[in-house]
C-alpha cells in the first residue's frame, strides 16, 4: 500500500510528466485539499455503476451491512434513528416491528423525500403491520421509521461508508496544528491511482488556462 508522503510524490510525478513545460508542485495542503475532495466524487461516480456488479463487488470492503442503529427517540408516528458517523451513501434496510407480542421484521421503503407526506396519508402506502412495510427518510443525520398501529424495535441498515479523509505530513493546518500521515487502509493501490490521476488532470486543466495557471502559482509555494 502507498504511504501518504508516496502518493504526494506520485502525484508530483504525473503532472510533470510530458504535460506542460512548467516545473508544476503543488503545496502539500493544497493536495491533500484535491485529494479528498477527488476521492469522495470518484467514490460516487463508482458507486453510480450499480449495474456493473464487478466495480460493486470490487469496493465490498466499504460496505456496511445490517448494522443494528442507536435509538435516538420515539413519537407518536415515528422512531428516530441515528446514522452512523462514517455514512456516505444508502444501500438498504429494514426495521424489525411489534404488535399484540408479535415481532416481525418490516421491508423500509424510503421514497422520495417531497411523496412522504402523500403516502403517509394514503391506505395504499401507509406504514402496515399486516403488509409487513413501512416508509422511511433520511434526515440531518438521521433515520425516520414511520409507523402506524405497531411499534419499532430496531432498524438494520446496510450502506456504504465513507473513505476517510488522506492528509500527508509536512505542513499546518488552519487550527494550527500539524499535519499527519494518514491512508484509509482499504484503499486499494489502483483506487489510489485513479484518484491520483483524477487530480492531475485537474491540476493540468488549470495551468493550461493562463488565468487559472496565474491563479495558481499563488497557491503553488512549496513548504520546504
């Protein structure tokens, strides 16, 4: 696997390598800025390839399922929920419910957001006990279960978690503290170089565009 300070390096690499006549190199916080933003949408566009199940199968390592969910509240017409702090993205779930002493597990169909409020109201799609399937919605961090004549227990949520965040060692951040080497250990070397690659383009983008290059080179000041 690629150390922190190896990927910086790559990345040096590529941008300078029969690109551009300029000697391009990019402050270490402002990679790791482009990197983690870089990787988060290189993430989704992967994950948008839901039909392509080797590029799923690929990234099974980040995936998270039937995690059992804190409870955060009960009200009168639902049961909330907390997401888990590494969330990045919705699979699927269900919520096991009770009624009469009878626990039964439910199907969560999570609508768009703006047709709860319609569906809630209708007989048709109204949470059910008999129907076994209920709606749900994420909200701020949060998982609502809706409910009706019965109770929910718990929720089982499958997602995708996040990758965390890449920093390099050798520059202060804003809070005035310093940087650290740090790789998400599930990164895989190839992932690693397409987000790598990612950023290089972006980077040679900008120093092709004269106004963007003079944009730049004010960024561009090495620490050492």
């Amino acid at each position: 696997m690629f150390s922190a300070n190896e990927i910086y390096k790559k990345y040096l690499i590529k941008v300078n390598k029969n690109d551009t006549q300029m000697n391009i190199k990019i402050r270490k916080s402002v990679f790791v800025l482009m990197f983690n933003e870089n990787k988060d949408k290189w993430y989704l566009q992967k994950l948008r390839q839901k039909n392509d199940e080797d590029v799923i199968d690929d990234l099974r390592n980040l995936k998270k399922s039937n995690t059992d969910l804190e409870k955060k509240a009960s009200l009168t017409d639902r049961v909330i929920f907390k997401i888990p702090d590494d969330f990045f993205r919705y699979t699927h779930s269900y919520s096991m419910a009770s009624k009469g002493g009878c626990v039964i597990p439910l199907y969560n169909d999570r609508p768009n957001p703006k047709n709860v409020r319609i569906l809630l109201s209708d007989d048709n799609h109204r949470p059910s006990f008999e129907y076994e399937e209920t709606l749900i919605e994420l909200n701020n961090k949060e998982l609502h279960v809706y409910k009706t004549d019965f109770d929910v227990q718990n929720c089982y949520l499958t997602y995708w978690s996040n990758i965390e965040d890449y920093d390099v060692e050798g520059y202060i951040k804003e809070d005035k503290s310093a940087s650290t080497d740090q790789v998400d250990k599930r990164l895989q070397d190839y992932w690693i170089d397409e987000i790598i690659n990612r950023c290089a383009e972006e980077t040679i983008r900008i120093f092709e565009n004269p106004a963007g290059a003079q944009l730049a080179m004010q960024r561009t000041m090495t620490e050492e």
